[in-house]
C-alpha cells in the first residue's frame, strides 16, 4: 500500500488539497449538486467527493487538465447530445479546465439521477409487498 497516498477525511479536506483556483471550481460543482439534490448524503467514496441518495448519485474529481463527472452510464446516455462536446466513457464525463464549467447541465444530470434512484426504491420496495 502506498503510504503517502491521502485517504480524505471529507469532502472539505478533499477539495481544500488543491490550488485556490480548482477550489472554487469544485465548490461550484459541490454547491450546484447540493442544490439539485439537497436530501443526498455527502462522503467520500472511491476517494471521490459522491452523493448519495438511495443509491450513488454522483462523484467528481480533479485532474490535470480536467474536472473527472462521473453520473453513472445512465447519467452519460441520457444527456449523450448535450454531452457531445466532452470526453465521456462509459460513466464519466470529462470537462477541461479553462474552459467554463457547463453547471446547468449537471443540474439537469444530478437531478436526473435523483429521480432514476428514487424510482428504483420505489420499485425495490413494491417487490417486497
């Protein structure tokens, strides 16, 4: 195991270990989802900032040369056209820094994704009935 590998405490600590302009980006992103998904739960999963709300929402990173998204395949190939102008795979999203930062559009996805786990519970719980 390496042993200067960070594990994070919390998403504060996560975001507060990058350079101050990266930071604000990330607040941006955690504000944005916070708002599309204020029931969801805060952690660090994958040694990631995730949302969780009934199963995992979303998680973001930072790169490089990019802010990694990662909404699930379903998050990806339900916004594929809007999303037409990233780097994606099969669930994840790549926005390049120093380009502006498309926050409607996670909005839309984060939101989207709520509704998809929420659904999905419903379901989960009509079987058991």
């Amino acid at each position: 195991m390496d042993k200067n590998k960070v594990t994070y405490e919390s998403i504060d600590h996560y975001i507060s270990t990058f350079p101050a302009d990266i930071q604000e980006i990330l607040e941006s992103i955690r504000r944005v989802i916070r708002e599309a998904a204020p029931e969801a739960n805060e952690k660090i999963g994958y040694q990631m900032p995730t949302y969780w709300q009934q199963g995992n929402v979303v998680h973001f990173a930072a790169f490089k040369n990019h802010i990694g998204f990662y909404p699930a395949p379903s998050g990806i190939s339900e916004f594929e056209q809007e999303l037409a102008p990233y780097i994606t795979g099969k669930g994840t999203i790549q926005f390049p820094l120093g380009k502006p930062i498309p926050y409607d559009l996670i909005t839309k996805i984060v939101k989207f994704r709520v509704g998809e786990n929420i659904a999905k519970a419903k379901r989960k719980s009509s079987k058991k009935k």
